[in-house]
C-alpha cells in the first residue's frame, strides 16, 4: 500500500492528539497484561516450586520400611518383629521385573571429625542407585557412591553440602579425609544444593552417605532400616507396592493380606494431588486472567466507541470524498491493534521488570515468578485477540455510516 | 487496486457528452411509519463544461438532489448515469470510487480536517485514491496554488479564515481531477467578501471548461451559472438558460 507512510502518520497524530484518551486506553490493556502476565508467572513459578521442593526427597520414589505383622500365618503368630538383609533386597531386586531401582539403606548417627570439628551425623550406608533415586546430585567435581565402591567395601562419603560447609569450610571437600566412626574416609562429592520440604531422617543437606558395604562392616549393623525403589514410570508405583508385598510375603512368612509388615510410602502420590492441586490454581488464575483482558478488551472497546462518536463527522468527511469502508475499517482495526500491541508490550516489559526484582529470600516461600516466552506469548496473543474483537465492531459501524448524516453531526 | 469504473470512460468523459442523465429520478425516506418523498421525478441532463445552479426554496428537495448526484445516495427510482456509468446496482466500494473519481465536494461548512494541515487536507481523496506520495504532494501544492493559498500550505484550517478554508476545500475537491464539482451553498456561511471570492474562483473553473453544478440561496451566486433549475416539492419546475 503506498499510502502506508502516510496512514500510520495520520494515526500517529489523531492517537496524540488525544493524549488522555490513548492514555487512558493503553493503560487498561498495560495494566491487564500486568495482571495476566503476573498471576501466570507468579503461578508456574509456584508449581515450579512445589515440584522441586517435593522431588529434593526423590523423583517419585516408593519409601518402605518392615515392622510388626498384625496376621497369624501357617503357625506363625502376629507381632513379630520383620527384618530385611542386603539378601532380601537382592531377592526383590531378581525377583521382581517391575523394579526399575531398588536401595536399602541402613543409618546410623555417628560421629564425624575433621581437624578439631567434630559432629554427629546421621550416616547411611546405602546402593549406588540411592544417588539417582533420591535425587542427591553431586555438585562440580564430586561425584555419588559406585558400584566399584560397594563390592571393595571403599572407605568412601557423599557429604551433605550444609554439613560440608560445617565441616570443611571454605575447603574444598572433595579430596578430603574425614574420620566416621574412628575410621578414616575419603570424601568423593558433595551434595549440589536443592530444595527439600520433606524427609524421614534429617535433610539431605546435613547427611553422609557411605556404601552399604562399608557401613554394614563398619557398624556390624545387620538389617536394613529401610529400603526404597521405583516403577519405571509413576503410574506402575502401585502395582509394583503390592508385588513388592507379595515377594516379600513369602520370603519373609507373613500373610499376603498383612498390609502392616511392611509400611510403605508412596511419594508419587504426592505428586499426584499436586498436580491436581496445580491444575485447579492454574485453571483458577487463567479464568481470573481471562476475564481481566475481556473488561480490558471491553474498556478498549467502549473507548473506541466514543471515539467513533467523537469523530462521526471526520468518517463522514472521508467517506463522502471517496474512502471505501475497508480503509476506514483499517483505520480504527489498525488503531485498536497499535494500542493492543504498545500497551500489550509495555505490560509485558513492567511484568518482566517486576519478576527480575523479585526478592530471592522470599523464593522458599512462593518460589520465584516465572515469567516463560510460551506465556507472554500467550498472554500476547490473547491480547491481540482482545484487540481485534475491541476494535472490530466499533470500526464496523464507523464504516457504515451514511456520510449525509455524519458530517451534519 | 483495479479501478473498474476508469475503463468505460474515454476523453470527455461520455459518448453523448452527457456528465449527469437523470430520469425519473425519485427519492422516498422512510422514516418509520412516515415515508417522505423527497424527490417525485426529476429528470435533469448535465452535459460537460456546464456551471448549473440549482435553487428552491427550503426543504424542496436540492440537497437530496445534489446528495444523489455526487452519489453520496442512492435513488429510489429512475435512473441515474454518472460519465456514462450507470449508479444502479453499485455496491458501497463502487459507490466511494464514483465519489472519489467522478466528483469533487466543495460543503457549506467546509468540512475540512481540524488536525491536518491544508496540504493534507487536499491530499486526502488522493490518499483514497491511491495517488502515490510524491505525485500526491505535487498535486496537492499545485491546486492549493491555483486557489492562491500557495503560502498557507502548512496551516491547520483553524488557523485560516472563511474564505480560506472554502478555496482549500475547492482545492480538494479538484485534487482528482473529477468529471463533475458538486457545491452546496459553498457561499452560505461566508461574508459578503470572501463569498465574491469564492465565486469568482468557480465562474474562473468554469471558464477553464469544468462542470459545477451548485446548490444556492445566493442569487448573485446563481446569476453567475450558465443555467439555473428550479426546484419545488421534488419537481424541476424551471429551468432556464443564460443567454450568453
């Protein structure tokens, strides 16, 4: 269109000459895309949040431990005390096909000296796939317990990164010689931080992991305290809970029905009601979104109306001396879109500068906003939306007018 | 843009030379239940390089005339041929580009733009028309020069007086160089001085061969035209010729 140049001049000047009314326009749409934009970001942040937070205490992981058994079974009476050994988790680990990982793990609190600092910590001896399953990453240059440490019975720990920070100081761990329990220790990795909102036995942070081995020898500790495993998906966590019961049943003689021999705790179920709990927030946050931008889309709409009211006579001028209804219609669509577009963006850059400062120290709490290209472009485009159905029916009519009677007015 | 309507017409416009060919024109307002019969049948020819004025008396039916004629209406009934086009059946676009090809608009209360300079004002049908930007400007200072306001092109029309803003909304109803200049009461709301000017300023279009047809109360505005028609109750009931 050759006239372009000239058209966008043209609207330039009629929006700034009405400096309140564009004013007044683009700070609905600002202040919507704000509070859009926000209520997201501040949402997804918080899912964000509760995810991580949960899975610092295992990716989906099934926690189980033996107690009593409540059932008499094949003349054996109830309350009998269950006990595991590294045997029995080999059995479940050969016997059950579901188990996509399996550790026991065996704790102890014991004291831990290094130089003149010296504590008590909890201590758990446990397999190579604890690492993975509980989701302790070593930090740069560390690394978690293997496999070739567990078969030599190595003299090896993981260490917490708070209890690093305890012990070590500003020292790099790693390297390091730490004496557990009157025995010297190498250190191999130190946990990198995470965020933890549930436990069973101290937070990771302050704790040592060492092989299963090693700590049985150490220890002469013979049973497991507890043991934890996972399906390879969530959604296996339940059949594999009751064949894991089953297997168990017959290997240690209780009742197959005996559901308090073994205790379990299914931390995929918290997921579960998570992310149900986050699809209510999320669908919440979006209607009250939604029905934000539609009053803004409203009061864009409104403006528009009394601008076509406003300026009857100059539609009818234009008309009358030879303006087709599309250019006219393009006019105020192309109005209504540049407002759309510039309070869109100046919300979007407020919502922007608004996360950037978010406080870090309040990131325990409600978790940082999380302001992601995939939502401000959604809130964009539903702005767009907005702005199109705002401007449309306005400019409509302004096209249909009967320049006779416009330019009378 | 295709512009349909430009290919009909050759040099002068019509085969006849006819500009306007009304036939029993009519014109009814349905205002609810009231219908207004605002035109009952007029049959009036325009040929090219005419200066027509049409007058009557209030409410007789010249402003829905010139409305019709300058194709900002639509008859009821009768038929109306623009330069050989015939205005029946045309649809809102067709319409704007009779308007914006054929005819050129000078009002009573000027209508110009309030926030565009004089220069754009007459540039305005040629943005409509797809005038390029360059050729637009040429154009536009050309015609405000011709109505000598060559040293006014950048004032606003607030800060022009009457008769200034009547010669720029003359400049731009000239702009596309239209088959036919349509004015209504073009003198009515201007002082004695600056309403001889603009008179003078269309008898001088008219002597460069253009056809006005001007709706007027103004008895020396209409002494000046070659030809006036009288209008009452929707009816031409004269229509007399100067004798040159």
């Amino acid at each position: 269109m050759t006239s372009f140049g000239s058209f966008l001049r043209q609207l330039g000047r009629d929006l700034w000459s009405q400096k309140l009314r564009t004013f007044l326009t683009a700070f609905g749409i600002i202040w919507g895309t704000v509070a859009v934009s926000l209520l997201l970001a501040f949402g997804n942040g918080l899912h964000r949040h509760m995810i991580k937070t949960t899975a610092g205490l295992g990716d989906r992981i099934v926690i189980a431990w033996t107690m009593r058994t409540s059932m008499i079974f094949e003349g054996l009476g109830k309350g009998r005390r269950m006990r595991m050994t590294e045997e029995d988790i080999e059995y479940l680990k050969a016997q059950v096909p579901l188990i996509a990982g399996i550790s026991g793990e065996y704790s102890e609190n014991l004291i831990a000296r290094f130089g003149d600092r010296q504590r008590s910590v909890e201590v758990s001896g446990v397999s190579p796939a604890y690492g993975p399953m509980r989701n302790m990453v070593p930090a740069v240059g560390g690394r978690f317990i293997d496999q070739l440490d567990v078969g030599q019975r190595r003299r090896v720990v993981f260490v917490g990164n708070e209890l690093a920070e305890d012990l070590f100081g500003t020292l790099d761990a790693v390297g390091e010689t730490v004496m557990i329990h009157g025995s010297p220790f190498l250190v191999v990795g130190v946990l990198q931080p995470k965020e933890q909102d549930s436990s069973y036995s101290g937070r990771d942070h302050s704790k040592m992991i060492i092989p299963e081995s090693t700590f049985r020898a150490l220890t002469g500790q013979k049973y497991v305290n507890n043991f934890i495993y996972k399906a390879p998906t969530p959604d296996l966590n339940k059949a594999l809970n009751e064949q894991v019961r089953v297997a168990l049943s017959s290997r240690l003689r209780f009742h197959p029905d005996d559901d308090q021999a073994i205790q379990v705790w299914d931390t995929s179920e918290m997921f579960v009601f998570m992310d149900a709990f986050m699809l209510g927030f999320t669908v919440f946050l979006g209607i009250m979104g939604v029905l934000t931008l539609v009053v803004g889309g409203i009061g864009v709409s409104n403006i528009m109306n009394v601008v076509v009211e406003e300026r009857t006579r100059e539609i009818g001028i234009k008309i009358a001396l030879g303006a087709r209804g599309r250019a006219i219609l393009g006019q105020f669509m192309l109005e209504t879109m540049i407002l759309t577009a510039v309070g869109g963006g100046v919300g979007l850059a407020i919502s922007f500068a608004i996360c950037s400062i978010f406080p870090t120290n309040l990131e325990e709490y409600v978790g940082l906003p999380n302001l992601s290209p995939g939502l401000a472009l959604l809130t964009a485009s539903v702005l767009g939306l907005v702005g199109l159905v705002a401007g449309y029916f306005p400019a409509r009519d302004a096209a249909r007018l009967d320049p006779v009677v416009a330019m009378k007015l | 843009m295709n512009w349909p309507l430009k290919k009909k017409t050759n040099g002068d416009g019509t085969s006849n030379g006819h500009i306007i060919e009304m036939l029993g024109i009519t014109k009814v307002y349905n205002t609810g239940k009231i219908k207004v019969e605002a035109l009952k049948g007029i049959e009036l020819v325009v040929d090219k390089g005419e200066f027509v004025a049409v007058v009557g008396p209030s409410g007789s039916g010249k402003s829905t005339l010139l409305n019709l004629i300058g194709c900002l209406d639509t008859p009821t009934g009768g038929s109306y041929m623009i330069g050989g086009e015939a205005v029946a059946g045309l649809d809102r676009d067709a319409l704007a580009d009779v308007r914006n090809r054929r005819v050129g608009f000078v009002f009573q209360n000027f209508n110009l733009l309030p926030q565009l300079t004089a220069l754009e004002n007459v540039e305005l049908p040629m943005l409509f028309g797809g005038v390029g930007r360059r050729e637009r400007r040429r154009r536009a200072v050309e015609h405000l020069e011709r109505v000598r306001l060559g040293d006014r092109v950048e004032h606003r029309p607030t800060e022009l007086s009457g008769g200034q803003m009547q010669r720029v909304a003359i400049a731009r109803a000239l702009a596309m160089e239209p088959d036919i200049v349509l004015a209504d009461e073009p003198t009515g709301n201007l002082d004695t001085g600056s309403g001889s000017d603009v008179m003078s300023l269309l008898s001088e279009l008219w002597g460069q061969g253009r056809t006005l047809v001007v709706v007027t109360h103004d008895q020396t505005l209409a002494k000046r035209a070659g030809r006036i028609v009288e209008i009452r109750d929707g009816l031409v009931v004269t229509d007399r010729r100067a004798v040159a």
